[in-house]
C-alpha cells in the first residue's frame, strides 16, 4: 500500500510538503516518549529541531536567546556591520537564563528626554542606570517612567530623578535564579538589578513580570549551551573575503556555527570559503548552501561542510524560481540531499517552505536533522523591529534578503548582484501579523511534531531514518482535491488558533 521514498521520489517529480502525505504507522509509545534531539551540524546536538532563519527581519540577539532558551538555535544574520553583529553576539553570550531579555540600561547622563523616546521605541516603564550605560557596568541606580513622567524640564538628567543603588533591592549574582526569584517575590517589589557582589557590575534584571510570564509559558525543554555552559548562537557571513575577518572575529567571541548565506550555496566561492574556515577556525562548524540538488552537495561535503542548508526559492517571500528558473521542490530536495549528506554523516537544515508543526514533522522524517523557519517566527516578539498597525492588525515587517529593500541595505552578496548597479529582487517585502512570544510557539510546535512521529510509529530521528530506508514509511501525493479535502472546509467562518 502507498510508495517508498525512494519510489515517491525517484520518479522525476518534484514535490513539496504539501504534495505529500504519509501513511500512519503503528502506535505502541506515548508522543511524550519521541525524543527529537538531533544534530544542528556535525558537532552540535540540540533537543529542539527546530532554528531561525539568519534574516534582517527574524534573528538579532532576542531571538538567538529565546531560541536557543528553548533548545533550538538561532543564527544571527549579517546585514548588519560587523561590530554590530559582534554586538548581538556578547549580549546572547552573555545572557544568563531566567533573567530579562536584554534589560534597558542608561547612564546617568541620559536625559528624560532620551527615556520618552526609549518610551515610544521600546515600552520603556524602567531602566537600570551604569557608569557606562550598559550591563558589566558598575550599577548606579535604577529610573522607572514614574520618576520621570511629573518633570516638567525633559532635559534633566536620569541621575536627578533615579533610585539609588543603596535604596533598591538588589541581587547577587552568585545566588541561583531560584533563589533571585524568590528574594524578589518576598519583596513584593517589582525589579530587582543583580550584580556581581564583589565588583557591583551589572549582571543583569529580573523582574515579577518576567517570573509571572515564565509561569505562563508551557514547560522550555533543556536549551542549548556551548562547552562553556553559555548559549548556543550561530551567524551568518557571505563568502566575500572581508567576510574571513568577520568569521574569525566572531569565532573569537564564541559563536558555535557559522553559515555560509548564498541563495546558490554551490560556487568556488563557498568551497574556497569553506576550505579556509575548516582550517583557521576549525573549533567552528560550517554550515554551507543553499543547495538543493545532490551534485551541488557532493561538492560542497568533499570541501569539508558540517551541515548542509537546503532550499532553494521555497520560502515564504522567495521569488528565486520565477526569477532566475531554478529551485526544487523542497519535499525532493530535503529527500535527496539528505540521502547524500548521510554517506558522509552530514546533517542537513531544511530551510524555507515551513508554515506549520506538519511541514517540521515532513521535513524531520524525509532526512532533514532541524527546520529552519523564517515567516513562522516573523511577527513574533523576539523578532527585530517594531509593531504597527495595519487596517486595524498588529503587524511587524518581513522582507526577504532578496528583497530590493533588504538588498539596499547590503545583503546583496547573497543573491550575487554586486556587480553593478542594477539590482534584480529575488524576494518580496511586507508585513505579517503579531505571533506573541516565539517561547511559547515553539513548545506547542514541537508536541505537534511529536505527535506527528508518533502517528507515524517513529520514536526519534534515527528510528525515523531506519522506517524510511527500509521502505516502511508509505509515502503517496496528493490530489489538489486531498489537498484541500485535507484543509478547513465547508465551514461558514472559522477561527483558526494554532496555540
Ligand atoms: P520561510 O518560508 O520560512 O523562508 O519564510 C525563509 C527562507 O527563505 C530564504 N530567503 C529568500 N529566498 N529570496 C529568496 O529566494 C529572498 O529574498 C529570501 N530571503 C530569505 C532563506 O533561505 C530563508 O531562510
């Protein structure tokens, strides 16, 4: 009954996720039995299969963090400057689990003025206040909006008005979250700055709202740290040379995965890239591509990658396939790579296409190790940039890096187009709607996934593989009549809420 894998795709069809549906397998363990952890390259296990995509509009250090809290990882993209990019890269290295996301700090110089704008920017309600106006500074006070809103005179300065440091509860950083929490809920005040004891430096904030919303938020699995017990953090580079001192620099600061962005990862550049990478900073996986064929992978596993990243024009914003005439169908191509790549015990990130829990469940059992998703964390409150409103929607931008709004900007490279001064978008720009926290939509994400392995029969990845290759996971495509049979329908109105 149905079709083996290898009979589905070896049929010269191209098919994407949606093309395709499997059978049920037999059932005798609970969902919460599937163990999803995998491998995000080579040398890095992760519990939670899932990352975010190295865009402009997706994964700056918020991301990153909350990402890689709940054992995923985050790559962070590289339209940005170099020490930019470094920046991102200390505040997620530096971030400390259960404490606030990168907390609002000023220095005492800082007038109200500044805090309104930071108001309007960020929702300012509170700041904390440092020599240098930045944690790892030595903690001066704290300034909530309450001190500031009845002065008159906007140019007064955050020292005039601000709690001292001796007036505030403050934590030591020595003692555990736990016990910091604890402290700060007996209180009954709302922030409290932690410090290292012996320095008074600024290590960072916790707060009761942080404490109520972590209790709201379903159960994060283990997150993902490096040998140094901080978080995990990847970035993107291009393959242009200046980009070889931006790997090392970010190696040097700790980043665990570099990618290599290309929209046609096969090119000398990327093998020359690679080479040189695998011998100067060999302590950093390299993950290339995009590719989506296995010639392309072959070529790029024998220049020493430690992943693949596939996909090619399947993404959300993508206009690749109409616009240059290549591309895959991203079910055949996450098959076929990933069959490539496990010759050489590779792993491979289906990248693009993704827009629910089912494609993570298809990616992950036709070979991907992770799925990368873009528009699914876009609109989410970790994501870059700000809301607005648009005909009464809460919305956030998302654009692609082919965009020609991103391209202005300098992610050109990765489309190639440099040369010269006519640019040609390979990506689309606009808008999607407010996710909420991608903390809580990745934990329902993964129980979706789990339960899709379960109804497969399938009790982790390398179970997955072994039904796969030994043809007992049935594969069949689907009719547009299954398609849409398979979806919502008949229904007057509906409301769709996914968590
Ligand atoms: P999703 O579907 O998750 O896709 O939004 C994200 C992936 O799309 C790729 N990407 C692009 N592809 N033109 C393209 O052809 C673009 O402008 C563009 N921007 C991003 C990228 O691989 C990303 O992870």
């Amino acid at each position: 009954d149905g079709f083996s894998a290898a009979q589905l795709f070896g049929q010269g069809v191209c098919y994407t996720y949606d093309d395709v549906i499997f059978h049920p397998g037999h059932i005798n363990f609970a969902a919460t039995e599937v163990d999803l952890t995998t491998k995000l390259t080579k040398n890095i296990t992760i519990r939670t299969p899932i990352v975010s995509s190295p865009m402009d509009t997706v994964t700056e250090a918020d991301m990153a963090i909350a990402m890689a809290s709940v054992g995923g990882a985050g790559f962070l993209h590289y339209n940005m400057t170099q020490e930019e990019q470094i920046a991102n890269l200390k505040a997620v290295k530096a971030h400390r689990l259960g404490y606030v996301t990168r907390p609002e700090v000023v220095s005492p110089d800082a007038t109200l003025e500044f805090l309104d704008e930071l108001a309007t920017r960020r929702g300012f309600t509170s700041a904390c206040v440092t020599d240098t106006g930045a944690v790892g500074g030595k903690l001066l006070g704290l300034v909530t909006s309450r001190d500031a809103e009845l002065v008159a005179d906007r140019s007064t300065k955050v020292v005039d008005v601000m709690t001292s440091a001796s007036d505030l509860l403050v934590g030591s950083a020595t003692d555990g979250v736990a016990a910091l929490e604890e402290l700060l809920l007996k209180s009954k005040k709302g922030k409290m700055p932690v410090v290292n004891a012996e320095t008074g430096e600024l290590v960072g904030l916790i707060t009761r709202a942080s404490i109520k919303q972590k209790k709201l938020l379903p159960p994060p699995g283990a997150p993902s740290l490096d040998k140094k017990g901080r978080l995990l953090c990847g970035a993107a580079i291009g393959t242009r040379p200046a980009d070889r001192d931006r790997a090392v620099a970010l190696a040097a600061e700790g980043v665990d995965a570099l990618i290599l962005d290309s929209s046609q990862g096969d090119s000398t550049y990327q093998i020359e890239m690679v080479k040189f990478l695998k011998k100067t900073i060999p302590e950093v996986d390299v993950i290339a591509g995009n590719i989506v064929t296995q010639n392309q992978a072959r070529r790029l596993l024998d220049a020493g990658a430690d992943a693949l990243r596939v996909g090619m024009g399947s993404g959300s914003i993508c206009t690749t396939q109409e616009v240059c005439a290549v591309g895959r169908g991203q079910a055949t191509a996450v098959y076929k790579v990933a069959n490539l790549a496990a010759q050489y015990d590779v792993p491979i990130i289906a990248d693009g296409g993704i827009q629910n829990s089912g494609h993570v469940t298809k990616a992950l059992t036709l070979g991907a190790s992770t799925a990368m998703c873009g528009s699914m964390f876009a609109g989410t409150t970790e994501a870059p940039g700000e809301y607005f409103y648009v005909d009464g929607v809460r919305v956030k931008k998302y654009r692609g890096m082919g965009s020609l709004d991103a391209m202005k900007k300098g992610s050109d490279t990765r489309y190639l187009s440099e040369s010269g001064h006519l640019k040609v978008a390979q990506g689309v720009s606009g808008t999607v709607k407010d996710k909420g926290s991608v903390c809580k939509m990745v934990p329902y994400l993964i129980h979706g996934v789990k339960q899709g392995f379960q109804d497969m029969g399938a009790k982790s990845h390398a179970h997955a593989t072994e039904l796969r290759n030994a043809g007992d996971m049935r594969v069949e495509t689907r009719t547009g009549a299954a398609q849409a049979e398979g979806g919502v329908h008949d229904m007057h109105s509906y409301k769709k809420v996914l968590w």
